[in-house]
C-alpha cells in the first residue's frame, strides 16, 4: 500500500477485517512518508507531519460508515461538532438544524496549521493507528523505484539507511491522494512517473484548484460561530467564486475556495490578493465580525478531483480514493472508504488479475462516474439559483413557507437542500427529486408567486432591503407548537388574560451575533424616532406614554388610517429576557405581543416575536359587518413581510454597533504558505 491516508488505511481495515474472517493470512506493508514511527502509537493521531489539504469536515454518512466498522473518532481529534448548516445566496441565509438522527463533525487531517495546540491530533494517523491495530506493518519511508519481476510480479524499491531495498510484492495499491502525484519527488521521481512504470495506460482523473487557508480567530468569535457550517454561494465581480465553505474549529476558522478567480490565480500575490478580497466582501466581514482581530496561519492550493481516472488497473496493480474518483466537490473520505472497500473485496474474493478487477472493482468507479454526471447538473442548478438575487429569493422564499407551513417529516426542499449542502445522499436521487413536478410546483407556489406578493408589499409600504441580509425568521411549525405552550405558561403566571381561540398568531426567530444586552438597547427604540427598524410607509409606531422598556411603556400602532390602531402597553420584564406587552385597545384588542432574547453564546442570541390577538366584533349591525369583512380580508402576510425586514434590519444595526464597539486590534500577519 503506497500512502497511509483515508485510502490506505481503509483498504487495510477491510482487507485484513475480511481477510481474518476468512482464515487467511496476509502481510500488508504500508509505505507512508509523513509517518515515523512503525507502531500504534499511545496518543490517537500523533506523530504525522504536514498537511493533508483538506477542509476537514466528516459528513453523517462517513461517521455512520465508522460506527458500522466499530471506529469511534476519539474526542481530541474532533475540533468541533455541526449542529447547523447555513447555505448563503445571494443577501439570502438559508440555515438548517442538523437532525437529531444525524452527526457531523470538523477534524483536522494532518498537523497544520502551525502553533496548534492540538497539532499531534489528526484524523488521517487516527485512521492509520486504525490499520496498524488491524495488522498492517508501517514503513515511515518513500517509494523511489518500481518495476516488475521477470514473473510479472510487482517490485518496488525505497529508501533505508543501508541504500535502496527492493521488495518483491503480490499486489500493489498506490492511494497517495493527487496532491502527492507532484510534491513526492525523490531523486527526481514523481510519483506519477512511479505509477506509470506499473500501469502504463493510467491516466489520473481531472483536478481543479482550490484555496483552502486558516485564520487564527478571536476566542469570542470562535463562540459565536460554534457549531455552524456556513457555505457562501457567490462573491462578487471581482472575485468569481462558485462555492465556498467557512467552518470554525479549536482556535482556527478553516475557509475553502473553488471558483474561477481561484482557477485563473498563479502565484503567491494572487492567491494573497484573493484572501484579502473574500475577508472584505460585505457578507463575509459580517459574518466574520473579527475578521480585523484574526491572523492568517496558512493557506494552500491543493488540487480537487473532478472527474475519475481511466485505466486504473492492471494485473496486480491498482489505484484507490482519489487516484481513481470522488464525490464531486463532496465527502472525499468516504470516497475514498467506498472505492478502498470494493478493491479489498475484489482481491479477497475475485482475483487481482486485470480480468478480476474490471469485474468486481471498476463497476464501483463507474457509479461514481455515472453519479458525478449528475452531481455536474445538480451544483449547476444551485449555483444558478444562489447567486441570483431573484432566484435566490424566490428558493429562500418557498423553504420559509415550507417551515411554517409542513412539519418536520414532510418539508421537502429543506430535505432537498441538506442532502446537497452535507452530501447525505447519492446525487442521481438528488437530481430526481429537484426535478420531480412537486418540487417544481413548491418552488413556484410557495416561492415565485409569494415572491412577487412580497414584492408588491415592500414596493407599497417603502421597505428597501439595500446593504443587509435577508434571514429566515420564519418559525418551524413544531417549535410554535412548543413555544405557544411556554409563553402561555408565562403569561397566565404574569396575570395576563390571553384569548383561548386565536384568530391571528405569527412567530419569527432571528439569531443576532451580539450579547443580550445590545438587542435590549435595539427593542428600547421601539416607538422612538431615532429607531432604526420598522419604519414603513403607512405604518405609523410612537410611544406615548412611558419610559422606554420600563413597564407602563405605551406604543401606539396606527396602519393606513387612524380607525385602525391600537395600543400596547409593556406589562413586564421579565429576567431582562421577556418583554411582555398587552394590546389595550383597537383592532386586536386583548391581544399579546412578546419579544425573548434567548442567549445562545455570551455574544450571539436568538430574538424571537410573538404575536397573538383576536379581531375586534363592532357593536351595531353595521360595525360588526365592517369588522367581520376586515377580519376575513386581513392581509396576515403583510406582517409577515414588514416583521422579516424590521428583524433582519434590527439584526444588522446590533451586529455593527457591536461590532463597532470592540476595540481595535494591531494588523494581523498575512500567514506563509503551508509548503
């Protein structure tokens, strides 16, 4: 086995796991350059040198992968846990909760960056102590020679402190990853040209590049972001990006770049230059609030593969992982798991003459060709969609109603959208489902025409969305189900009457990169006329009596005409997290309206609304007729609209008087290439 990598040491796992089960016995010697010692070592993960150029995420189906062959990832070696994904479009956050069912973790492969801590964990010598207790023997060596005997049997030459030694082999599998094929020279031998003297017709897959690099991050930014994938769909005209990944770790945020800027870049300067681009788009800086307090510890530009291998065997000979395919853009360990567990079966069970291989080992290759065809069409229709402003809406705006409107089993487009953001699923079955008629009819129905309504409304009532994020407030319909019951609680214990049937409710939730006491200050404005959100046309809110969050606080509501009104009166804070205000007269009188700042991290909170009233009845005949045709024409989601814009503006006045409020940092260093 030629590298020590994922690859390698699952080809070892199975071939030895499968190989014991069937009363065989194999001697299988792993040459891996950045490894030193021979033997399992006491610490998981130690003793690999240099990096592995990877974004280092471990997707759910690789974790359940692991559990099935008995592989827990020990604790030190796990730099972070996903509970959430967040897809970024263009201005438009989709974010998704992690099942309960499923896990996702971040590692890192190998031991960059430099000034790690941790720097002798790495999941890739974690799986390779894995191999060595299966029974694999490690030589910390490279191979500088190959050729075949007279018998046409594999021979391969390394290096020891005595000269080369030769060793005459049955079977030889090269699963050094691409990024080897050119930085493993020895004596002028790339690696290529070593494979190639054993498999002539071997042609690698196709590459592209990537820019991966690490920031050495603030403590408190590190918190706020812990816990969250975030996948940027677009950049900008300068910098042409098709998709992106942000995913913080231990004391590093790891940030991955594929797209035509980083394609086109050639040296050093280009690469700096792109940094510096992607950490001043306006979305990016938001979201890195400390970007300004971060150094860079290194970066790289690895090579991808995009394609599969042609001719990746002949008698006793084979390649593995990405020498042969991947996952298009996603989940290349468990590639790699897959691609070694079929050539070990193949060799147990069929042969490992070129005849034997095509038969049991080149079908698994050509699913994966087959599969990344679609998976080309599948990134081609997302990246259309999220780096639209339109068509970004439009999907941002059927998943919002999809939330609100379906339970947790039945939401289609969010299952959709996490099997491509977290590669949960074969993309043959992703490209189905995204074309399937109730797919289509969502997107429209849900998406284009509520789009359009929304349109019209923001046009009416003068909402411009210029220089911020659209965010998904939108409340899942089992957490409304949840929370009505907690604030019930709240309000009775508060004294409050509340309706028993409601004729109008609306919740929406917003998580803000901020403490609680900034968001507080914010909700203080309600009413006031400096304040910087809700303020719509025809849409006029005053306090009138009162102190500013102090209880006997009065705002008064008017919408279009003075007829339609009605007050609100701050009964009660409630542990400086509740705001609890009762609608006194008007149109929804009796009604309730509550603001929970829920605090997630010392410095990020989720802020959530809660709106419920029933419609006024009128006395005579006439008023009870006006206001029964009012209740039934009500625009409910004209609220909507208004609500999700003053929330996403609240969102980005706090998160930048906050920003605004740390203290400056000395310029950080630009970081060194990590080789």
């Amino acid at each position: 086995m030629i590298g020590g990598g994922p690859a390698g040491a699952f080809f070892a796992i199975h071939l030895l796991n499968r190989a014991r089960a069937l009363g065989l016995d194999l001697s299988l010697h792993i040459f891996e350059r950045r490894r030193s010692d021979a033997t399992a070592s006491q610490c998981p993960g130690a003793n690999w040198k240099g990096c592995n150029y990877c974004a280092g995420g471990l997707s759910p189906k690789l974790i359940e992968t692991l559990e099935e062959m008995g592989l827990a990832v020990p604790e030190s070696i796990v730099q972070g846990k996903v509970r959430s994904i967040t897809i970024e479009g263009h201005w438009k956050n989709i974010e998704f909760h992690v099942p309960d069912d499923r896990k996702m973790l971040a590692v890192y492969r190998g031991s960059r960056p430099t000034g790690r801590p941790d720097s002798r964990a790495s999941f890739d010598s974690f799986l390779l102590d894995e191999a060595i207790r299966a029974g694999a023997h490690l030589a910390g060596a490279e191979i500088t020679g190959a050729d075949f005997t007279p018998a046409g049997r594999p021979l391969l030459g390394h290096q020891t402190s005595t000269g080369t030694q030769w060793t005459e082999l049955d079977f030889v599998v090269f699963a050094s990853g691409v990024n080897e094929m050119a930085s493993c020279v020895h004596h002028g031998i790339p690696l290529l040209d070593t494979i190639r003297r054993l498999m002539p017709a071997f042609v690698p897959p196709g590459l592209r590049r990537t820019l991966i690099f690490e920031l050495e991050a603030d403590p408190h930014l590190l918190t706020s972001l812990d816990g969250q994938v975030h996948f940027p769909e677009y950049g900008s005209r300068m910098l042409r990006l098709e998709m992106c990944s942000i995913i913080p770790k231990r004391g590093f945020i790891t940030v991955v770049l594929v797209g035509g800027s980083v394609d086109q870049a050639r040296t050093k300067v280009d690469y700096q230059r792109i940094l510096g681009h992607f950490l001043e788009l306006p979305h990016i800086h938001r979201l890195l609030a400390r970007c300004d307090h971060t150094r860079m510890a290194c970066f790289c530009n690895p090579s991808m593969v995009v394609g599969t291998a042609r001719h990746p065997f002949t008698d006793r000979v084979a390649v593995v992982g990405d020498l042969a395919t991947t996952r298009l853009y996603k989940d290349g360990i468990l590639s790699a798991c897959q691609t070694a567990r079929a050539l070990a079966d193949t060799a147990l069970e069929a042969g490992i003459d070129a005849r034997s291989l095509a038969q049991g080992y080149l079908p698994a290759i050509e699913r994966f060709r087959r599969d990344n065809r679609f998976a080309a069409v599948v990134f081609r229709l997302h990246r259309i969609f999220f780096s639209s402003p339109m068509l970004s809406r439009v999907l941002y705006q059927a998943v919002i109603t999809e939330r609100k409107n379906s339970w947790r089993g039945e939401r289609r487009l969010k299952r959709l959208l996490w099997q491509i953001a977290s590669g949960d699923a074969q993309y043959e079955d992703i490209f189905y489902s995204a074309i399937h008629p109730t797919t289509v009819w969502l997107v429209f129905t849900n998406g284009w025409l509520l789009t359009l309504r929304n349109y019209f409304t923001e046009c009416l009532f003068g909402l411009d969305w210029r220089g911020f994020g659209r965010f998904t407030t939108g409340v899942a319909r089992e957490r409304l189900e949840g929370k009505r019951a907690e604030f019930a609680r709240l309000i009775t214990e508060s004294d409050i009457a509340v309706p028993n049937r409601l004729e109008f409710e609306r919740m929406y939730t917003i998580r803000i990169l901020a403490p609680r006491r900034q968001i507080l200050e914010q909700l203080g404005t309600f009413g006031e006329p400096n304040r910087k959100f809700l303020k719509a046309r025809f849409l006029r809110v005053a306090r009138t009596d009162g102190r500013p969050n102090e209880p006997g606080c009065v705002i008064r509501y008017t919408v279009i005409h003075r007829r339609l009104h009605f007050s609100l009166v701050l009964e009660q804070i409630r542990g400086g997290h509740l705001l609890v205000y009762r609608v006194r007269d008007g149109f929804a009188r009796g009604g309730v309206l509550l603001f929970e700042i829920e605090q997630l991290t010392e410095e990020s909170c989720n802020l959530s609304i809660y709106v419920a009233f029933n419609f006024q009845r009128g006395g005579g005949w006439l008023s009870r007729a006006f206001w029964h045709a009012f209740r039934w024409l009500f625009p409910a989601f004209v609220h909507d609209v208004i609500w999700n814009h003053s929330l996403c503006q609240l969102k980005d006045v706090a998160e930048q008087e906050y920003i605004a409020s740390i203290p400056s940092a000395p310029t950080p260093s630009p970081g060194e290439p990590c080789r």
